[in-house]
C-alpha cells in the first residue's frame, strides 16, 4: 500500500482510488494502520430505558429475537443472568431484582414522543414472553443506575472467581435462547461455572468461565470450554468474534468457520497489501504463510520469522 493517501469526496482513497476504509473494514488490523477518523457529532436524543425481569433466561433470549423481528432499534440491549446479576448486585447495589434468572435492559433515544411509542412496543413484546415485571426509567438517574450495575458486571464477576476467562462470539438472535441453554449444559459438562453478560441487541455473547489459574486442570478445562462456546456460535450460523478479534486465542479456530480456500484467498489479499509481513504478523491464520508459499512456515537460514511469538 504504497503510495500518497488523500481524502476526497469524504472518503479516503489511495493513488489509485480504492476505497481504503472499505478495505480495512473487518481486517483485524493486517491490511493497514488508520492514522485519523473523521467523525460526526449529533445532539443527544432523550434516552429512555427499561429493565425488564425474565423467569428464565431462555425467555428473555425469545424477547430479544421478537424486539428485533418487529423491527425495533434500541440504542442498547443488554442481558446478564443469575449469575450476573447477584454479583453486579453486591458490587454496585442499584437494586436489581435477585429472585429472578435473566434481566434485560433496554434503551430506546429519539424524539420524545418516538421514544414513549417505542418503550411502549417493547413492553408488550416483553410481557407476551413471560416478563414478569418491567420498570421504566423515571428520570436521568434511573436510566444511569439501570445500566450501572451491567458496566460493572465484568469486575464483579471477579468477586465471585478467583480468574474469568471472558469469550467473544456472536450468534443469529433468533438462536439466543438456545445457545443459552446448549451453554448451561456445557458448564455442567466441563463443571466450571458461567456468568453471561453480553450485548443481546446484536448477538455479541459474553460468557465469563468461571475458574481458578491456580490449578492447572481448571485452566485446561476452561480454555477447552471456551473453545466448545465458539464452536457452537459457528455451528447455529454466528461468527467467532463480535468485537474483540481473532488475534492469536482464536487463530486455530478459523478452520471451523473457513475452508482452506477461503483461507488460502485471506492470506493472498493479506500479502498483496502486506507483503512483509510487518501488520499484526502471526495473528488470524492457523499457519504464518508467506506469499509465495501459502500453507507453509518459511524459515531463513535457521531462524524463524517474528520469534517472539508464541507457537502452539
């Protein structure tokens, strides 16, 4: 990617005029490095949430599927189970419910009265999937606590395990309440306990494998366990990540999700923009390829490439 970068028209475009953030889109950061962003400031709609109490979760999964099939747009959506809920709960104590198995909060912004039709919608939705109880936000502060204890979820759970291995897959939504319930079985299988916190609105999971670093039977089962997860969000049509990337923890797991084709014509395109090898270098692929060998590790006169990196 050599060559003068110019902006033109709003968009940045190389020498030879390719669209260079269509390309970086999704690369996990091999194809390029973004030196600026140009962004758009917008008022601040009003913003509305609610937090709605589920008997089970695989409820709440179903409320999810049906806010988005009736074409609802919440500018958050977001779930936590049992487990969740009771540590964020003793972390933050805003009040959540601890009778319950799953809480979703969701939040709608626009117009006022956009925002009050919305809310109204949603509630319906919620309470023919066996809601059993929904608290609008009153005020500003009432919106703030709701979503409190859910951005404290993460240190939470930390009170309650000595280490969480934190997963990151996304899965169709209408699948939601049965990958849920296919995890609940897993964590019985592997016995280490699971905490689901995770962005419900677009089907980026969060599953927190409750284990102990100290042994090293727990730190097998539970990298075995996050494996298994990530497996099973390809199997019911997701992806391997929503947000976090493949980086070097996902990079054998690519295999169950491409072909080698579709590996193999990866990596081209990764070598024509990169051909040194110099961007996020080891990461994605199962195999370190260079270009004229795709497949293969080429090693130089005895040395490996990029030794620092580890080799599983």
């Amino acid at each position: 990617m050599d060559g003068e970068v110019i902006r033109l028209g709003g968009k940045h475009v190389d020498a030879e005029g390719y669209d260079l953030l269509g390309v970086m889109a999704g690369s996990e950061g091999l194809l390029g490095v973004v030196t600026e962003v140009t962004v758009r400031i917008l008022p601040k709609p009003t913003a509305q949430a609610l937090l709605i109490r589920f008997p089970t979760t695989e409820d709440a999964g179903n409320c999810v599927a049906a806010v988005i099939a009736a074409g609802i747009i919440p500018a958050g959506m977001e779930m936590m189970d049992r487990p969740a809920i009771h540590a964020a709960e003793a972390f933050v104590r805003v009040g959540y419910p601890l009778d319950v198995e799953a809480l979703l909060i969701v939040e709608l912004d626009g117009a006022p009265a956009e925002v009050d039709h919305l809310i109204g919608q949603v509630e319906v939705i919620a309470r023919d999937r066996n809601a059993t109880t929904l608290q609008r936000s009153r005020d500003e502060a009432d919106r703030l606590a709701f979503w409190s204890g859910r951005k404290a979820a993460f240190p939470a759970v930390g009170r309650i395990s000595p280490d969480y291995y934190c997963m990151d897959g996304t899965i169709p939504r209408g699948r939601l309440a049965e990958v849920l319930h296919r995890m609940r079985v897993l964590s019985e299988q592997y016995g280490l306990g699971v905490a689901n916190v995770f962005h419900a609105g677009d089907g980026n999971l969060h599953p927190l494998i409750l284990y102990d670093a100290n042994k090293p039977e727990e730190v097998e089962r539970a990298e075995a366990f996050g494996a298994d997860i990530l497996k099973l969000c390809v199997e019911v049509g997701g992806v391997l990540t929503g947000e976090h990337g493949v980086g070097v923890e996902k990079r054998d797991l690519m295999s169950t999700m491409f072909n080698e084709t579709d590996l193999a014509h990866q990596q081209r395109l990764k070598c024509a923009f990169d051909p040194d090898g110099l961007l996020n270098p080891g990461k994605v692929f199962p195999l370190l390829h260079r270009c004229a060998e795709l497949g293969r590790l080429h090693v130089h006169a005895g040395r490996l490439p990029f030794p620092e990196l580890p080799r599983f």
